[in-house]
C-alpha cells in the first residue's frame, strides 16, 4: 500500500471518471493516485462482472457504449478491442412489440398501413394537438405525435420511470427520445456504437494498472478525508450534497431495483431491450447477451422496478432540483479553490451523463489539474 504522504491525487469514486484521471495522471505525470471507492470494484456504475450462472451482467443496468468523441474512443482503444453495439430496443404495446425510437417501420406496424416518409409526415400532421410553445413534456409529444401514440408509448412509461406525470415534466423529458421519419432502427444516434470486447470492469482494469495507482474498495471518503491529505488534489465524484453532509438539504434522485432471473436458453427475448409502458410494475427488461455475445447455453434477463428510494441512478429533472444543485454548486466554487477539491462526473455535477461524456469530462478536468500545478 502507498504511504499516506507520498499522494498526489485522492480521488473519490473509481468510475470511469476516476479511473480516467489517475491513468492520465500517471501516464501523463507521474503522479501517485490513491482511488478509493464505497463499492468493493472498480468501474462505477459500468461495472460488469460474471454472476453466479457464469453470464457476463451489468450490475447497475444495460450500459450501451456509444461515442461521437474521436478522442473519447482513441483514447478508450488504448484499453480494450470493441465488438459491433447492436442496440436494438423494441416496446410492448397491446402484445406486439415496435422498434423504438419510433420510426417509419414503428408507425406503419402501429396504424397497419404503407408509409414513407410524406405520408407519414401528413398522418402525424393529421394526429398533433397543436400547441404553440409546449410547455411540458404531455404538450411536447401531444404536438408532435398525437393522442393515440402518447398514451400507449409514453404516458405509462414516464410514470412508473419518475412517478411524476409528464405534465409536470419539462419537454426534454420525454423529447430526448428522438422521432425518425426513416427505417433507422438503432437505439441511439451516434458515430461509434460499440462494446468493450472484454467487458468495461476488463476495461478500466487495463487503465489503472500502474505502479503509481492504488486502489482501495470498500472504503467511503467519510472515513479517511481528516487523515489523507494529497500533495497536489482532491477528485470528489461522489454525491455533491454528500460532500456538504446534506447542509442545504437532499437532492433528489430515482433509483432502480434490479429483478434477476436465468433461463435454460440461448436467447430469451428477440432484442436486447424490451420497454413495458403499460404492463407490468417494470419497465423495462434486458438480456445484454445480446450484445455482450457471450457464448453460453443458458441466458440471463434483468427487469427494472424504478424507486425513489436506492442507489442514487437519474437526478430528477424537476425546477426544483435544479435549482437546489445551483445552491450546491456555489458552495462547490467557494470549496475548490480553498480546499483544491474537483468535482466531477455524474454524482458530483448532479447530471445524467453518458460513459463517453464521463471520460471526456476526466479529460479535461486532468487539463484543468495539470495546468493549474504549472508543472511542464
Ligand atoms: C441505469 C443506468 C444506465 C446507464 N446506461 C448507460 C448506457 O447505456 N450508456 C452509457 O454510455 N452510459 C450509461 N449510463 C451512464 C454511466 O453509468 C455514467 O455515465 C458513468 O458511470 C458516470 O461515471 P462517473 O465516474 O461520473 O460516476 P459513477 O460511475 O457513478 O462512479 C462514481 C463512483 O463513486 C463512488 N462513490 C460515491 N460516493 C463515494 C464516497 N463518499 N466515498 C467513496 N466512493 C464513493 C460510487 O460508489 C461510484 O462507484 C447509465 C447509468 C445508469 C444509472
């Protein structure tokens, strides 16, 4: 283990924020990274690992790995090999399953009728309730889908998803899905939609190895941030309000619980993703396999039960939670500058972000740490 003086860089949270900063840290400066994490692994909330009937699950949920940033995946090359994504959801209506996001081929199966891209233009003009400005997330589909396609694909799933009616949501809520008025099928829009070959816990392993990083799991910031005093910073990724033992209150966030059951198949489900917005306490189910394409007889399925209660997963995207992080935050400003505390990632910026933004956002904060020790 490293001796306590000779840190550079405490850095709490050994997600993919964390891992990212002490590699660059040590690859870049030579710099002595201590990580420490509450959970017993490494790899945040990408965590993958091998459960007990030997299938290759996402503990925190399906993590799809998609990036537009070339140096996001040049820099992640260094560390793993990538096998083709594959993401192809579907959601449950009435028993029939339609591709999503919805697309000519989702609205032809749905009104039972030959479509291209005019007519179908003219059948959704036909269905909108006209709203000027929406000012929800109801207004906001209402105007672009109508009635019908809001309330069997949208409404249910938003309320098991947030327990919040989409009229108490703000458009981006539920726009975030896009609409395509072609045959695109694939679940997300963005250049590289790949995989690790190995996993993504293989991944960040490959990062950290390093005679200057140490990693120790089990172990919260809370324990040990009186008798760890790096030389140069401190990288917070945990929760913001955590930092500040809550002084201005909790920021709301929506956990998940995480239903697992195996099956005598190779292959359960006919996509790697099924969304239930009208059945079931679930909303969705997953079988990675899919994309994983590890070779086993038997298969894994995960269903996803939304709480309000849990591991902190998607901050609330509600006026008010917005405005308490504002709070936070400058108490953030104030902090860094004294203390020389970072904080960055999803936790600490109370932001849902995607792994590849993750990354960048421990790109730049190396910059900001490097440059900020004047050292080159
Ligand atoms: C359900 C779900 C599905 C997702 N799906 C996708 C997807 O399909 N594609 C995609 O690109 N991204 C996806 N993401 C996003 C991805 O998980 C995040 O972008 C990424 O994990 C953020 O990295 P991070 O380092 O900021 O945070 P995290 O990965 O959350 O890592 C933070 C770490 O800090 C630790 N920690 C917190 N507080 C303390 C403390 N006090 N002391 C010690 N350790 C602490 C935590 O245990 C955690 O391990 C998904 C996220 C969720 C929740």
């Amino acid at each position: 283990m490293i001796d306590k003086q000779e840190i550079d860089l405490l850095i709490v949270g050994a997600g993919p924020v964390g891992c990212t900063i002490a590699e660059r840290a040590a690859q870049v400066k030579g710099w002595k990274s201590l990580i420490i994490d509450k959970r017993e692994h490494i790899a945040g909330n990408c965590h993958d690992c091998i459960n007990s009937h030997g299938q290759l699950v996402h503990k925190y949920g399906p993590h799809y790995f998609r990036t537009s940033y070339e140096d996001v995946f040049r820099y992640l090359s260094k560390f793993t090999s990538w096998i083709p994504g594959n993401y192809i959801v579907k959601t449950s209506v009435k028993n029939k399953l339609y591709p999503i996001p919805i697309n000519l081929s989702t609205l032809e199966k749905y009104f039972d009728q030959e479509l291209d891209e005019d007519t179908a233009l003219k059948l959704l003009h036909s269905l909108r309730v006209h709203k000027e400005n929406p000012k929800n997330s109801e207004e906001f589909i209402l105007s672009r889908l109508g009635k019908e396609l809001y309330e069997d694909f949208y409404l249910g799933y938003t309320l098991k998803q947030w327990d919040i009616h989409p009229k108490d949501l703000d458009p981006s809520v539920c726009g975030r899905v896009p609409i395509r008025l072609n045959r695109d099928e694939s679940y997300v829009n963005a250049t590289h939609q790949v995989m690790p070959k190995d996993g993504f816990t293989k991944m960040f392993s490959r990062m950290i190895e390093s005679k200057n990083i140490f990693f120790k799991g089990n172990t919260n910031f809370e324990d040990l941030k009186k008798t760890i005093i790096p030389k140069i910073a401190t990288v917070y990724t945990g929760p913001v309000d955590e930092y500040f033992n809550y002084c201005l209150g909790k920021l709301p966030w929506r956990s998940l619980q995480f239903e697992w059951k195996t099956y005598k198949e190779k292959l359960v489900q006919p996509c790697v993703q099924i969304n239930y917005p009208n059945d079931h306490k679930y909303t969705r189910s997953v079988e990675i396999k899919h994309v994983t394409k590890q070779n086993i007889n038997t298969s894994t399925v995960s269903y996803e039960y939304p709480q309000s209660v849990g591991d902190p997963y998607y901050p609330v995207p509600q006026p008010t939670s917005t405005e308490l992080y504002l709070k936070y935050k400058q108490l953030v400003e104030e902090t860094s500058h004294k203390d020389k505390v970072y904080f960055v990632g999803r936790l600490a910026e109370y932001t849902y972000i995607n792994t590849d933004e993750a990354i960048k956002r421990g790109l730049d904060a190396f910059q900001k740490i490097a440059n900020s020790n004047g050292i080159d």
